[in-house]
C-alpha cells in the first residue's frame, strides 16, 4: 500500500482515527464514479490501494472508470478454506517446502502473507441418525476416520503463521464465515497506521459467494489459486460485466427463502450470467432479511455466476449487531460504506451490463430437480414431472454396486419401497441451515405433524446437520428441537453431510431393495447441490427444497405424492393431514425468530478455534517441514519433484490420444467425485492392497492429500459417461490400438508406460460445480497435457490452467459431434512455447485410417498473468520460484 498517495485521507469514526484509500478523492484524477455497480466501486479501491506502476496502473485504474474490459490484479484480504479442499491445500504448502528445502533455500520462505481460515466442516458423515446419540456417535467416527488428516491439520496450524484452523463439529465454513469472521469492511495496521478497506476474500468452496449477502465481496477459486492468494500473488482476472438485478414489493405468506432463491436461479442461468457479477438492488432489498440475501448470495454457482452481491445498508448492520460483532466494527462499517459512496441507494441504478428485475410477490413454492439446481419445478408440479420422468425411462440405470452398506437407527423393509420413494431426507448445508426463519418453519412443521398424529415413513432415512452451533441453540429456545427429534430429524453433525454427498449408507434391506428392483428413487435435501451420483450412488434423482418441505415430503415419503393437494399422511384415527394443516404462518414463524439473539451468537463463537478434548489432545509434529509419516490419508505429491530454478520450455503435444470424449455439462463432481469409493474401482483396490478394509475406506473428499487416491478417483464417478463407449456408464475407457476396455486410470498408466500424452474433449459447460483442484490435479497426473472444450465453467478452466494443463475451446460450430470423434483419432499441438494468451491456434487430427485434418482452437490461457503461470507449470510453480530467486 501506498499511504503517501493523494487519495490516502483520514477517517475518524468516534475516539477511533483510520486512514482509507477515497474514491471520491481518487474521482478528482478519473472521474465521476457514481455509474459504477457497487461491486465495481470495491475492485476499484482495491486497484487504487495496490497502485505501483507496474503491476497495476494509473490508466489500469481509469480503464476500469470508463468500463474498458481488461486484465486487473486482485488482491483479497483473506482466503477462507473447507478441509476437502483446504487439507491438499496445506499438503501442496507443505511440499513446497520440501522443494525449497531440497534445493538448499530456507523453507519458511513458503508461508501464508494472508490470512487464511480453515473451517472442518466436509468430513462428518451421516451414520447414525434418528437418535439423541447420533451427533455423538458421528463426530466420534470423524474423529476416528480422519486422526491422520487433522493430526496434518493441526501440524499446519502451528507451522505456518495466518493460518488458522476452525476444528472439526463447529459448523459450515460459508456460515462460520457469515456469523463471525466477515467483518464488512477489514483492518490492518501498516506503518503504525490503522487502515481500513473492503472485506474480500477468495475461498477453496465455490459456495463463498454467500458471504456477498453481508456486503462481502468474495467467490471461489480452485485451491490452487487460493494458495497462490495465500502466497502474497494477487487473482488475475478480466473485469467482469455486472447484471443488475433488480428487485420488488416482498415475499407472500407461506413462501420461504428457498423458493424465492430456486426462481432467480433459474431466471439467471436463462438469462446467462457465466463468468460475471450479479448484484442485487432496488426497494426489495429492504424487504430481505439478511439471512435471505445470504441465501440468494450462496447460490451464485447455481445461477452460474462469479458472485450475486449485495451492498451494505441498515439490514447488515441490524446482522452485525445480532451475530455480536463489536460495536466499533460496525460503526466503522457505517461510516466507510456511506463515505466511499458504497452503501446502498435503492432510487438509484448504476450502469449494468444489462439487467432483470423480479417482483418477490410472484414467487410460488419450489423445488429443483431431478439433478440440476437451476431445474426449478413448483411445487404442484413435481409429481407429474417425476411421472414423466419415468415414463420417458430418463433416469438413468444402475451402475453395479459394491458399496458396504451399513445400518442406521430407523428400520425399514425393502419390500414397502416403490417408485419415488423418499428414502432421504436431510435438513442440510449452510445455503438454508443459516437462516433462522425456514429452519424455524421446519420445526414448526414438525410440531404441528405431532401434534395432529402423523409420523415420517420408516424408509426416510432423516437428518439435521446445521451450519452453525447457534442454530440448536434458537430451535430449543424456541422448543422445537424436540418435535424434530419426535420425527427423527435428529442433530447428525455440524457440517456439510448429506449436501456434499456425505449422506452415508442407508438401511441394507433398503439398499438391496434398490439394487435388486432397479427402483427409481428420491432424496429431499435442503441443499444446494442435485448432480447425478452426489448425494447417493443408489438415488437417481435428488430435489432442492427448502426445511420445511424437507419434514413434509419425509412425512409423505414419496416424491410422486402432489403434497400440495394429496394428504401427507393419516393420522391414528385414519384423518387426513394435508400440507397446509403443518404449515406455519409467517406470524408464526416472526413469533419463532424472537427466540434467536445476539447472546446465542457471542456464546457459540467465544471459543470457536478451541474444538473439543479429542481434537485438543492431538499429538503433532514440531518440525517446520512435514516429515511425512506412513498414511493412506496425507501422502507427498510429485508436484514439484526436481524442480528447478527456471522453466524448462514447454514442449509440444505430439500423438496425443483421446482418454475420454464427455458430453455437456459434465461437473467437477464426474471429474473427481466426492462420496464413497467402490471396493472394485482403481481407488479401492489401492486402498485394499495397502490393507485397509473396504468399511475404513471415508470418502474421496477426505482422502484428498493423498494424491494416489485422487488420481485414481478421477474420471470414476459411477454416473459419467464416456461417449467412446456406447451406453456404459462409470469411469471406464477404450485403450488404442489395443481396444480393449479399461478403468480410465488403468489405460492412463498404458499410456504413461507408451510414453503417450492424453487429451480430453468435452461438450459444453465443463467443469461445472464445486471448486474442486484434483479435478485439474488429477487431470494432470494421469497424463493428460489439453483439455478441447465446447465451453468451461470459471474455476475449473482456471484450475486446469493452474496446474499446466492447456484448456482449449473449440470454434463455432464446431464440436465432438460435428467431427464424428469416436476415439480412435490422435491429436497433435505445436508452438506450445510461443503461445499467446486467447490466440487461435491450429490442432492435427489424425484419424484411425490415417486421414489427417487440421482444425482451429481458442486457447482459453485468458490473460498474460496466467501464461506467465502455465509457462511455468502452473501457478504455484512460477510462485515458488519467485519466493527462492527474491
């Protein structure tokens, strides 16, 4: 920072003086900036606090003024993790010290230069449930389960310095983050001087985009970008177009957060909002609560988006105040917003890229699915779409299934199961656990089922996993926990759980039930997340809904019910109990909410770093560099094995041979799965033959620093489907010229042994979903040099980059399907160490029967920041680099 630039002023805000970089002192130099979207109006402090000349400018600054698209260094104040994505995080720290270390340099060059939270939060599973001792039982199993990964975790914390580790059973990182860390607006002392400036951040989760609710500008990055955050390098980025959306009048009785969040997603993701800023204004916003915008805001991947924001007014800070943040934050929060021109003017519309507007008094009752967030179905429509479903035989078949299944609380035989079934149903993710309303209103459904006689189906396997501590806390308070209980919904965990496919084994009979009669079942889920093979390998569709239309639809205990009309049960008297008899009056609901205060929130959040006895008592290593220990869990990556000082130059991809031809919207969870690992896949032969039993083997997500795991996990989701084999779904491959059908690890390692590279084609949108690295690392390390795609999702093109791997896009009319690929074909690429950042650049296709043919490609290396990384070898090479030759 440069505090002796003109535009560094003096702010006081009571006994307390600051110094902010002004953007109306900066307006005198590049004029008016009232046009400017809010969002746009922080990215320009941001540039103007970091303003040197070189890697960023005084015309960069006007350029951004007058709209001009180009490339912007972006640096956040914090980076924010989950342990799935956060622990290869620490592993790649780690091993970067070992390679600094091997080339005789001191190792604590490599350490955070900003801070960094770790929130535990993916690693509880759903167990046991329907019982008081679940909760108990579930972390006890964490615990057990993941001794090796926090043992690392715990090492790191006191490794590195701005690393901070919230610990296992706590809560949701995106809830903890919106309920304590995020501050609004940041401090930090620089030449004695206390000076203060957005809070932003960038997170390894791509649901950090809720933290935009509270005024926070922020959004997620693949971990690899994260740690090069971590690392002191600023975010490259293009500025990106901002849609206004524009919002009206308020929310009708009875319709939730939920509904209202389904219908803009879908409404965007129509719209087309990939890779740009959605933010939200106009005189609805003073109709919705916090919490509500927090909702709106968790969502942006969904819809599609970088980020969905929303600029501080009197409703953050009325939030700040209740979740106990320190009354002298909030005052300064006040104060910098409204003299930086930041703080929300609904008669007032910035110049948007373009815009859409909803009147919130249209919203009706939603849910989405059957696999896709944006697939918004009302609610009086999802019985005949499911029945189309059907009808049309679009759920997918079975994959074979190996799974060890183990049982839980309820009993349930498979022989009541039918079409539709509900056979989850999970109170979950930090989307919709952090708002007290809608987890209010489901405990009032709750009681109002109770009391009038009906019960959950005994095939509905229940759980409540809230984001946050204070969220038990408001439910007893206002003496519902108990009806919820009465129901099996049941505390399971603090934590992600059944939204991340966490979701654990269901009853066997149930599951030999679904293996045996090929039945189509369904998950009700309060979630953000729908995609096949997510939430149960044996649940073929999966639907979004909001708390309460969790309780009813498990009390219905099937999706092909029309709850809206049909009774959701009987009760002992054989009466009808409709939908509208349990549901809850927004007065009800306001009378509930009375119960949550401030006092909740300082209580949980006083000792949040602290974790509990057995995660006290870990022993750790004391050593700055990790010594690597015998673990099937933390294992050291090849990463930067023999690194050098310099690059080598990059060399060209000659006869590279298709590894795997994917339709559109293939996610991140296809590429490397979360969930369980199959005992007859390449991951869980690997983990049997290092002795571990098939019912010790956790989930890929936990099993993330070991890089043998991840590797042979990618590609192997159960559901994937590679279009060089007709009709067979999983991770499976032909291997050329043999032809022989192979698990796509296992023609990999072929290839590798024939010194062959690999190249991957895709439809559109690949890499949609959760920011998820090893889809990239792993991409990398079963030898695939360049991904050709129709179109990219932002972070995982961005990940591909990061880790050296090429990402290129196909022309216009142009595809897999317009050039009859069927995988027999090689690809060749030259001038690799000439590229340019956006070129067209000129592919070789040769053909099985020798006909060659040359087509054009986008190189989609966006930016010249970015090339610098992939000259390297990716992002964290050229930082590693930059650190030893300082």
């Amino acid at each position: 920072m440069n505090l002796n630039a003109k535009s560094f002023l003096s702010l006081d805000v009571g006994q307390q003086s600051y110094g902010y970089f002004s953007l109306a002192e900066a307006a005198k130099t590049y004029g008016k900036l009232d046009h400017l979207p809010i969002s746009i109006k922080i990215l320009l402090e941001n540039l103007l606090r970091f303003e040197d000349g070189k890697t960023i400018t005084p015309e960069d600054i006007q350029n951004i003024v007058d709209g001009k698209k180009q490339e912007i260094a972006f640096r956040p104040a914090r980076v924010l993790m989950q342990d799935f994505t956060g622990v290869p995080g620490v592993v790649d720290l780690a091993a970067m010290r070992a390679a600094v270390a091997e080339l005789g340099d001191n190792p604590e060059k490599i350490n955070p230069l900003t801070p960094v939270d770790l929130v535990i939060d993916h690693s509880v599973m759903v167990d046991e449930y329907a019982s008081e001792a679940a909760f108990q039982k579930n972390v006890d199993i964490e615990m057990q389960r993941n001794g090796e990964r926090y043992t690392f975790l715990r090492w790191g914390q006191q490794a590195f310095n701005n690393f901070s580790v919230v610990p296992p059973g706590t809560g949701i990182c995106h809830q903890v983050n919106l309920e304590y860390l995020a501050q609004s607006v940041w401090s930090q002392e620089v030449d004695g001087k206390t000076v203060i400036y957005p809070d932003t951040l960038v997170g390894t989760d791509s649901h950090t985009t809720m933290i935009n609710g509270l005024g926070v500008l922020g959004w997620g990055v693949g971990g690899i970008e994260a740690e090069a955050a971590m690392l002191g390098q600023p975010i490259s980025m293009l500025l990106p177009d901002v849609v206004g959306f524009k919002l009206l009048g308020s929310l009708p009785e009875g319709i939730t957060a939920t509904d209202l969040v389904l219908t803009v997603t879908q409404m965007l993701r129509q719209h087309g909002v990939v890779g740009k800023f959605v933010e939200f204004y106009g005189p609805g916003l003073a109709e919705l609560p916090l919490a509500d915008r927090a909702t709106l805001a968790n969502m942006a991947p969904e819809y599609g988006a970088t980020c969905g924001f929303f600029p501080v007014d009197q409703v953050t800070l009325d939030y700040l105040k209740l979740t106990g943040r320190d009354p002298a934050v909030i005052a300064r929060v006040e104060s910098y917003c409204k003299i930086q021109g930041l703080w929300h003017n609904p008669d007032v519309e910035p110049n948007f890229s373009s815009s859409l507007q909803l009147d919130l008094s249209s919203v009706e009752p939603s849910l989405a699915g059957p696999k896709r967030p944006q697939d918004r179905v009302p609610l009086s429509q999802v019985k005949n779409t499911f029945q189309q479903l059907l009808s049309e035989q679009i759920a997918v078949s079975d994959a074979d299934q190996d799974l060890q299944a183990e049982g839980g609380a309820q009993a349930a035989t498979g022989s009541e199961l039918e079409e539709g079934a509900v056979v989850i149903a999970a109170i979950t993710s930090c989307t919709n656990t952090s708002n007290p309303s809608v987890m209010l209103a489901a405990g009032l459904v709750a009681k109002k089922a109770v009391e009038l006689g009906i019960q959950v189906q005994p095939w509905v396997k229940t759980s409540l996993a809230p984001g946050s501590k204070v969220v038990t806390n408001y439910l007893a308070a206002a003496g519902l926990d108990t009806y919820l209980d009465q129901l099996g919904f049941n505390l399971v965990g603090y934590g992600c759980t059944t939204c991340i496919g966490n979701s654990g084994p269901l009853d066997p009979k149930i599951e030999k039930a679904l293996v045996e009669q090929q039945l189509t079942v369904a998950s009700v889920l309060s979630g953000n997340r729908n995609f096949e093979g997510r939430i149960h390998p044996l649940v073929k569709t999966n639907w979004l809904a909001s708390p309460p239309l969790v309780v009813a639809y498990a009390l219905a205990g099937n999706i092909s019910l029309d709850i809206s009309q049909e009774p959701l049960g009987y009760n002992p008297e054989g009466k009808a109990v409709y939908l509208k008899d349990v549901w809850p009056s927004n007065a009800e609901i306001a009378q509930a909410t009375s119960h949550v205060t401030s006092q909740m929130f300082q209580k949980e959040y006083a000792a949040v770093f602290d974790g509990d006895a057995s995660w006290q008592n870990i022993q750790i290593p004391q050593d700055k560099t990790y010594t690597w220990p015998e673990s099937s869990y933390i294992k050291h990556p090849p990463f930067f094995t023999g690194l050098t000082r310099e690059p080598a130059p990059i060399k060209d991809i000659d006869n590279a041979a298709l590894l795997a031809i994917l339709g559109d919207s293939v996610t991140t969870d296809h590429i490397s799965p979360a969930g369980g690992i199959k005992p007859s896949s390449p991951a869980g032969r690997y983990l049997q033959e290092l002795g571990i039993d098939i019912a010790d083997f956790n989930s890929y997500g936990s099993r993330r620093g070991n890089h043998e795991v991840m590797m042979r996990g990618t590609f192997a989701n159960v559901r994937i489907k590679n279009e060089m084999l007709d009709g067979i779904e999983g991770g499976e491959t032909r291997h050329y010229p043999s032809g022989e059908q192979l698990a796509i690890y296992d023609a990999a390692m072929r290839y590798l042994e024939e010194d062959r590279p690999l190249v991957v084609v895709a439809g559109k949108e690949y890499g949609t979903g959760s920011s998820r690295d090893w889809a990239a690392k792993g991409t990398l390390l079963l030898g695939v040099r360049a991904v050709i795609a129709e179109s990219y999702e932002r972070i995982h093109r961005s990940n591909l980059m990061g880790m050296g791997v090429l990402p290129l896009e196909f022309v216009e009319g142009q595809n897999r399907q317009t050039l009859k690929l069927d995988g027999t074909e090689s690809f060749s690429i030259s001038g690799l160490n000439q590229l340019e950042a956006g070129q067209l650049i000129s592919l070789t296709l040769t053909r099985n029967n020798g006909t060659v043919e040359t087509l054009n490609a986008r190189c989609r290396i966006d930016t010249s920041n970015e090339l610098d990384y992939y000259r390297h070898g990716g992002i964290l090479h050229y930082v590693l680099r930059k650190l030893i030759n300082q």
